[in-house]
C-alpha cells in the first residue's frame, strides 16, 4: 500500500479513538435538517469564555444560523435549482473556540469516511450515529473567525471537504498553497486595512497608536495596517496586544500606556475581536477617559452593539469598518416571524428565554436537568448561564401568534454577515447544480430519472475536482450581487493573515 494511504488509514482511526472515546458529546447540539445532499456549517452560536462555551450570541450565532437554513429553504423551493434534489443541512456550534470547532469540524470528516462508530450528539430532529446511513457532508459553509477556519481547513483539506466561509478575512487564508479548497465570501483583511490608513491620512492624522487581538485576525490586519500606514507616512506610536489570557489589569496596563507614555497619539487605531473591543473600551470607561480617544475600528467591532454596551460616552465618535452588504430582505421578514417553536434550531428556545426575560422551564426539576445537560469536552464546558436562568421566574408565553417582532425593536438590523452566508449557500448549490448536468443527464422529473444514482454520483465526486467546478460557476443572487471567481481580494503576496469575524474576498462563487 502506498505511504500516503496508510497515513490516510491512520488519520481516518486516530480520529475515529478522538471522536469516539476522547470526546464526550453525548448531549452536543446540532442542527439537523435532512436532504439528499448534506451541507454541514459551523458557527458561533455561543460566545466563548475562559473554559466554557459562554452565553448566546444573537447576531453572529443565531441570525446566521437561521440565515442558512432560510437559504436551504429558498433553493429547495427553486424548481429550476437542483431539480429533483434537496438539500440539507448539519449546523454545529463553535463556541468561537478555535479548540471546540475542531472537535465539531470532526464530525463533518468522520461521516464522510464513513469507518466510526455512532456519533454520540443530539441533533434538533432524531438521533443519527456515524454510519452508513448516516449522509456524506458535500461542503461546509464556515467559520466565523478566521483562527476557526485555519484550523478546520487544514482538516479539511486531508479529506478533500471544500469550505467556504462567510466571514474569516485572515490574508493567510489567501493562500491557496496552504488551503486548496477554502473559499470565501468577504474580501480579505488587507483590504479593509488599507482602507483603514487611508482614512487616518485623509484626516491628516500622522501619529496614531495601535491595539490588536493576539492570533490570526489581529496580527495580520494589523500588520497589513502598518504596510498600509508606512506608505502613507503615518507613524506608529504604541503597539499593544490583547492576549487570549488578558484580564482587567492587563487592560488597565494598555490603557496607561495609551493614556501616558503616548499621550500625544489621541488616535487609537484598533484590530480587535468583539469581546476584546468590549473589554478595552469597559477600561478606558474605568480609567475615566471620556472623550479622550479617537477610535479607529476594523470590523471585528463594526456596527455590533456588544462593544458600546454602558461604554457609549468613550465610544463616541468611533469610526468602524464593516463589509458593504445588501441585505437580504426576505431573510429580515423569515426571521422576524419566526415564534418560540422553531424546532429545527435547537438553540433559539435558549435565545428566547433570554430575549423575552422568561422561562420554559417552570419547576426547579426542569432547571435541573437543564444543568445535567450541559454540553462537556475534553477542554470546554458548554454551561447555559444557569444563575441568571434560575433567576427567571416568569414563564414564556406558549401563545404561537407571539413572534420575534414583538420584542426586537422597529430599527431592527439583519446582521452585517447574512448576505455572505446566503451567498455560500448559493454558491454550493450552484456547484452542485453544475456537476447535476453533467453527471446526472436526462429529465429530473421523468420517472425514468435515477434519483439516487445521482445523489451517489454526486457524493462521489472528487472533493476536489468539485471545490474547482463551484469557484469557477458565476451566479446573480437574489440581493443582486454577481458572485463569481476565486478572488482573494490581495493585491499582493503579502502573508497577512487575520482573525475575528474578518473576511477575505472569494467567493465566486
């Protein structure tokens, strides 16, 4: 046997042992919405803490979420996409842990080798094991942050899944090299970065300081910031990062250096993830700097609302980046009227309760074993935040003519990465689409029509030759963005690389 096949073999079992004996997933949650042809997605439906998965996240988890189903939905109902064929969808939570999403990424692998035992989680529909009833995943629409997406994409890449992410704008993503089957549907941070310098030279800003999150994101956006200012002539005054491990005094520590020690530098140019622009800015707000800085942001704070939560006063005046997006306007209407039984979504009940201040579960036996469910790894613990649910007293209506609507507010936004979600979708299908009429001739309505020798060929085709066919499909979406090609969005070969929801564009998809 070749050497490469025997690797592969051994990967295939190391993963099986992980997956099987080294992980306890009895109790994970997963989307499980059946079809002829599996898409699987990965997305943080949860904040991530110290050690455990933390509380939901309603914008970048749930809102994307249901924007992929409501897209799988849409193209089921198309008649002339995918004729004769529906897809459908595994949706796993990563806890916006680079860690936890490996383990879920597994999952997407281990069908796909279809040589493991059952697979121990519970999805929002019936139980299904890791056998050969259980659907190959064709693609994986996912992650979020880019350290995610380089993570899985080096898994991926073993088994030939194609991915495209909606959100992950690390430059090292560009490299396709490295990552021969990732795909995107945002531009890549280098350019943001750039638009970043242009703006502090335009307003003739010349000594700025700045502040990055610690891991792909932040290194490579700011560092692509810093090409970008050189060439402008802006100087750099202070360089400081946020680590993963950063607590309240390291924070308090940058924001001195800030304050003091570059006094002169009133401009604070920042590359950071959400939570990390969250705990700087509840610093600054300690320190009692209102209105000192000017904050110049990347789209890791963007327009989310987490970060100026009871920090507006030292926010004011922020100029954020944020990807131009149409948004989807079925999706806004889908969403708005989704009611608290959504039971395709196993974690909007959670997000109900929190949303509504109330809860579904009435007795203290219910909150117990509410607790005993808690989701558990080898490194993280998905705990709901039980001291502030047993807080809640209030039942939630069961009224079903009660919708999202009647709690979100009338300046509602769709949140900035739903176009880009839609569009991955879009983009699968649309290479399924093209591999059908080639492999799949004839009539998919005619009963003479072999539907399942079609889906069999479709499965297996080469993941690679697959990924090739999908980025080379031009298509119009519904929002009238023409998707199509494999661009990265760099201009050039700089080996940036970027973390939080970042972005990179590709997507031609």
């Amino acid at each position: 046997m070749p050497v490469h096949g025997r690797s592969s073999r051994l990967i295939v079992f190391s993963l099986c042992l992980y997956l099987c004996f080294g992980v306890d997933t009895r109790t994970t949650l997963f989307v499980d919405s059946p079809g002829d042809i599996m898409l699987g997605g990965l997305f943080p439906v949860h904040t991530t803490g110290t050690t455990n998965c933390n509380v939901i996240n309603p914008e970048r988890g749930i809102q994307r979420v249901e924007a992929m189903l409501f897209t799988i939905d849409e193209i089921n109902n198309d008649t002339k996409l995918l004729p004769g064929l529906r897809l459908g969808a595994i949706i796993r939570d990563t806890c916006s842990a680079s860690q936890f999403a490996l383990e879920q990424a597994l999952h997407f692998v281990l069908s796909s080798t279809d040589k493991c035992p059952a697979d121990r989680g519970e999805s929002s529909g019936e139980k299904r094991g890791l056998n050969k009833d259980t659907p190959i995943t064709r693609g994986v629409v996912g992650s979020s942050y880019s350290s995610v997406s380089i993570l899985v994409a080096n898994l991926f890449r073993l088994f030939s899944i194609p991915q495209i992410s909606y959100a992950s704008t690390s430059a090292v993503l560009s490299d396709k090299r490295a990552f021969p089957l990732f795909a995107r549907t945002v531009p890549s941070d280098v350019v943001q970065a750039r638009a970043m310098a242009t703006l502090v030279h335009d307003h003739n800003w010349t000594y700025v300081s700045t502040v990055r999150s610690a891991g792909d994101y932040g290194d490579s956006g700011m560092d692509a910031f810093w090409k970008e200012a050189d060439k402008l002539g802006v100087c750099i005054a202070a360089r400081e990062v946020i680590r993963i491990n950063s607590g309240t005094e390291d924070l308090d520590a940058i924001v001195r250096v800030l304050r003091y020690d570059f006094a002169k530098a009133r401009v604070v140019v920042l590359f950071t993830g959400m939570d990390h622009t969250k705990l700087l800015l509840d610093a600054v707000q300690r320190a009692g700097l209102v209105d000192h800085f000017v904050w110049i942001a990347s789209d890791g704070w963007g327009r989310e609302n987490l970060p100026v939560a009871n920090n507006s006063r030292v926010a004011n005046g922020a100029l954020t980046i944020e990807i131009q997006a149409k948004p989807v306007t079925e999706f806004t209407e889908h969403y708005l009227n989704l009611g608290y039984d959504n039971p395709r979504n196993p974690w909007f009940r959670k997000y109900w309760e929190e949303l509504f201040d109330c809860t579904f579960d009435t007795d203290a036996t219910a909150s117990k074993q509410r607790g005993r469910r808690s989701l558990q790894t080898s490194a993280y613990r998905s705990v709901q935040r039980r001291s502030a649910t047993e807080s809640r007293t209030k039942p939630c209506s069961r009224d079903r003519n009660q919708r999202l609507r009647d709690r979100l507010s009338s300046g509602f936004q769709q949140e900035a990465k739903v176009q880009f979600v839609y569009n991955a979708v879009y983009a699968f299908a649309h290479g399924l689409h093209k591999l059908q009429e080639q492999l799949c001739p004839g009539n998919p309505y005619h009963p003479s029509w072999d539907k399942y020798m079609c889906i069999e060929r479709l499965l297996n085709f080469s993941g690679t030759e697959f990924y090739e066919t999908m980025i080379s499909t031009s298509f119009t979406a519904d929002n009238d963005d023409d998707d199509n090609g494999d661009d990265d969005g760099d201009d050039d070969d700089d080996d940036d690389d970027n973390d939080d929801d970042d972005q990179d564009s590709n997507p031609g998809i």
